[in-house]
C-alpha cells in the first residue's frame, strides 16, 4: 500500500485542498512517508536486508576475535548498499547524501547543523572531561558491595518503573541481554539486562528505556493510527530516555529517593548513604565502550562515529581507513589508545553492520534536548529541584507529558522545540547543565 503508485496524485491533490492545521501535519508526514518508501527499488532493499543479515551475523563472531580484515570483507556489501540508497535518497530529497539518511531518524536536521552544534561541543567537551576528572579525583567514593541477588534488582527495577509513573497496565519490563523498548502506546514492552556484580547498570538501564516507554504510553490516544500520533523522531525519544536517566537520575534528588530502596532490597550498607550514592550515578571516567560511557564522555564517542561515517557515506574515505581515523580521534577526543583494539573499537557497536548510517548524532542531539527541557521546567517551576529533592517528580512529568509526550509530530521537530522552550536546539544548555552539575 506505501509504494502504490497512484498515491502520488492523491497526494498531490491532497495538496491543494483546504485543510486544517491537524490535517496538514498529518498530510507532511503520510509524504515524507510516501517519498522514503518509494525512493528505493524491491531489488535494492532486498539486497541490503540480506547483506545486513550476513553482516551483522559475521559480526557476533569476528567482534570477539577482534577480526578487523575478516570484519571489513562483510562490511563492504554494506557500505556499497548504503552508499547506494544514500544516492538514491538524495536524489528523491534534494538532501545531501548523508543528510539523506539522516532524515529518516531525525527528519529536519542536516549535517550543517550537526556540524555546528557537535564544532561547538568538541571545542570545550575535552577540557571539561579533564576538569571533572580532576575534580572527582580528590572527592571520598564508597564501592557498593555485591552480589546483587537478580530476583531483588528485578524487584527494584518493578518499584523503580512504577515511581516514574510507568502503567503496568498498558505494558511490561522483561529481561533481554541488550536494554530496549518497542511496541505500542496500548502495550509497551521494556527489557533491561543483570547482572550480579552490580545493580546500577540494570536500574538506570530501566530508568532510560521508561523514559521512552512513558513517551510511548502518553502519546495522544485520539490521534492513534493517524501518522501525526507518532514519536517526532530519534532525537526527541532519546531526549525522554535521558530526560530520566540523565536529568532526573543524576540529580541529586533521585539519589535521595533511591538510597532507602536500595537498603530495602539488598540490606544497609555505607555505599547507599545519598550523598555517596549521588558520586556514584555521577562518576566521570574515560572509557573505550560508548554505551557504558557516562553523560560527560558520552558526546565524544557519538562526534567520533559522526565524524567518520558522514565522509564514509560520502564516499571521501573508505573502509580501510576507519581504524587510523578511529584511532586518532579517540586520542584527540578522550585521550585514549586503541591502535589494534578493533574489538573496542570500530567494531564495538551493531549500527555500522546493520547500515543504520545516519542514527548515531541523535542520540547526543538527544541528551542536548533533555538539558533544554529541563532548563524551560525550571523556568516554568522555580522550585523544581526543591521538589526534585523532596520527592515530588510530578512537575517533570507534567511538563513532558504538556509539551512533547502530547504533541506527538504535531509539528516539525524546531517547531516543537520552539514551543516547548522558547528556542531550536541550542547546545549551550547542555554546557551549562554539564558545568552545574559536574563544576559547580
């Protein structure tokens, strides 16, 4: 039905005709649907289902072997495809190719932009990692002590979703050996992963995928089966995600809310005291893997890959050139050696495999939205992080749920963004949050 050929004239038609502002929004998305659906030939995505499949299988086992010749003969097919629907998508879009990939995950951006906000971030992000570091480095941590019984984290984890205003009734949390969400606003499933050494990474794992699952659930139900009733995009999700995990579970508050969970699960212990349980969910370290990576690094690993995948697409560099280009930013970016590390290296995520060229910028264009959310909250309820403290969540859902949980793709994501703070994305929100937090 999305590749139907006589949809192009309705469409057209549909154009002209006099439609409310609901109606338009709707009419925007239903084409840019048509245009992606219809920009690539049966054979061509065909062609990519089955090089991605082979790939992304190869992978599971040369990653381990720290196989990068083995890994790049699978690759290639892949990025050959991606180059090719990036041709093929630009074309139909009149974007650039990257941005054309790009715009299916984050409809709007463009990679003059990325450039802009990312240029902006690289030149101060280095220097406050060192500061932080520094920092941290003279404050007292106390190391929580395991195991950590699985059937008492998935308890916590149960506790923890319901505090955050999940309904069970409309979905559930299952356990996966990676974190994710899906489904529909009626039936939202969420997934973490354990692990018995620790707990923090099963329960901020949950804490990020309730904050899409909440996004999901609270979605306008009168709008369901109307393409303006979907998510805005990529960015907007991840900025609900980090909105909970980052924001509100790095702020000092949800430690004070936490600690007395935690004694009650596992037993009291010294670690789970608030204001050393606050160092804990903050603690900045240099690392190698990106999704164990921490708010403070996190943005170098995603400008890394951005850096790299955008002339990669655009057919300035090759697959044999990753490594060194690899190499080197990591080392400029967080000072980190990874010269023969393939495994830890560009070999450690599945996007590349899977061609999901284009999806990496969201993910830190997300965690700038949550700083500029939570900015407009404060100015909307200046006692927010008293009521932070004190427990008291609901203003952070209320204004989630008024001005982008209810929205939907009512409106483009600037003008979303626009109306719900005041401005477009703006990434020295993000810088200030980082120096508050971190610095202050």
């Amino acid at each position: 039905m999305r590749t139907d050929t006589t949809l192009a004239d309705r469409l057209a038609r549909a154009e002209q005709e006099p439609l409310s502002e609901h109606q338009r929004a709707n009419l925007h998305e239903i084409q840019r649907d048509w245009r992606n659906a219809n920009a690539l030939p049966t054979e061509l995505v065909q062609r990519r289902q089955l090089a991605t499949s082979r790939c992304e299988h190869a992978w599971r086992s040369l990653r381990p072997a720290n196989d990068w010749a083995g890994f790049v003969e699978s690759w290639q097919p892949v990025l050959a495809i991606a180059r090719e629907e990036a041709e093929l998508l630009s074309q139909q879009s009149g974007l650039t190719r990257y941005d054309a990939l790009m715009d299916r995950y984050e409809p709007g951006m463009t990679s003059d932009a990325v450039d802009r906000v990312f240029g902006a971030v690289r030149q101060w992000l280095p220097g406050l990692i060192q500061q932080v570091i520094d920092k941290q480095a003279g404050e007292t941590l106390i190391a929580s002590r395991g195991p950590f019984a699985l059937d008492a984290q998935q308890a916590l984890c149960q506790h923890m979703v319901r505090r955050l205003g999940f309904d069970f009734q409309a979905g559930r949390l299952d356990t996966s050996t990676h974190p994710f969400s899906g489904g529909v606003p009626e039936d939202v499933r969420m997934t973490t992963r354990y692990r018995e050494d620790q707990f923090l990474p099963a329960l901020m794992g949950t804490v990020h995928e309730t904050g899409h699952g909440r996004y999901e659930q609270n979605r306008p139900r009168d709008w369901l089966g109307q393409p303006v009733s979907e998510a805005r995009s990529m960015a907007i999700h991840e900025s609900q995600s980090l909105a909970f995990e980052m924001q509100l579970g790095g702020h000092p508050g949800f430690a004070q809310v936490l600690s007395p969970m935690l004694a009650e699960a596992f037993g009291p212990q010294p670690a789970f005291e608030p204001a050393n349980l606050h160092r804990m969910l903050t603690r900045v370290q240099r690392g190698l893997i990106r999704v164990d990576a921490d708010e403070v690094t996190y943005p170098a690993h995603v400008i890394l890959r951005y850096e790299i995948e955008r002339p990669l697409i655009e057919g300035a560099i090759e697959a044999e050139d990753v490594p060194a280009l690899w190499d080197a930013k990591m080392f400029e970016l967080l000072g980190l050696d990874t010269h023969g590390n393939y495994k830890d290296g560009p070999m450690q995520d599945v996007h590349w495999p899977e061609a999901l060229f284009g999806y990496f910028p969201c993910y830190s264009l997300g965690a700038m939205y949550a700083a500029q959310w939570f900015a407009a909250m404060r100015r909307a309820v200046p006692d927010l992080d008293a009521r932070i403290s004190r427990g008291d969540w609901a203003p952070v859902f209320d204004w989630l749920r008024a001005n982008i949980w209810s929205q939907a793709s009512r409106w483009s994501t600037d003008e979303l963004a626009l109306r719900a703070s005041g401005e477009v994305l703006n990434p020295a929100f993000f810088k200030a949050h980082l120096e508050t937090r971190y610095l202050g």
